[in-house]
C-alpha cells in the first residue's frame, strides 16, 4: 500500500502522493463504471454481473506484476534482460 504509483515525483510535487493501492482501487472502481456504461447503452451485449465482477477484478490486479517505482524501474534496470526472452512489462 506504500508503493508510490508516481515514483520520485512526490519529492518534487508533495501532493503526488498517489500509491499503487489507490490507483488500482480507481482503476477498479472506473472499470465497475465503464461496464455499467456499456450495460446501459448496448444491452444486446448481455453483460452479467459476475462479467462486471471480473472486469473490476483485473483492473484491481492490473499492477501486480509491475516492479518498484513502476515504469522507471523497468526501463532502468530491466533493460539488462537477456532480450532472447522476449520480456515485457505488461
């Protein structure tokens, strides 16, 4: 819950104090939004609730696998990786 979603970027803006766990509960809380868009404006979709459910679930967990300070890290220190993997970040 610490992980700053911005990086060092709170040293030099002290109200950028935006973690990972708040970005992820919004993300999760847009995506429940965006479904209920979506719902409301093409109900031929069918779109059911456990759907929703899944849909806000990833966007919960869509940060998991992103190291320390998020982008920086992997540009950094991740540009070291044997390229032959075909590693990517997302």
């Amino acid at each position: 819950q610490k992980l700053k979603q911005l990086g060092m970027t709170y040293r030099v803006y002290p109200s950028a104090t935006h973690t990972r766990f708040e970005h992820s509960l919004g993300v999760s809380y847009l995506a429940g939004k965006m479904v209920d868009h979506f719902i409301r404006t093409q109900p031929e979709l069918n779109i059911t609730e456990e759907e929703k459910t899944c849909i806000m679930l990833a966007g919960l967990c869509h940060d998991l696998g992103h190291g320390p300070f998020s982008h920086v890290f992997e540009s950094e220190f991740m540009c070291d990786y044997p390229q032959k993997t075909n590693w990517e970040h997302e």
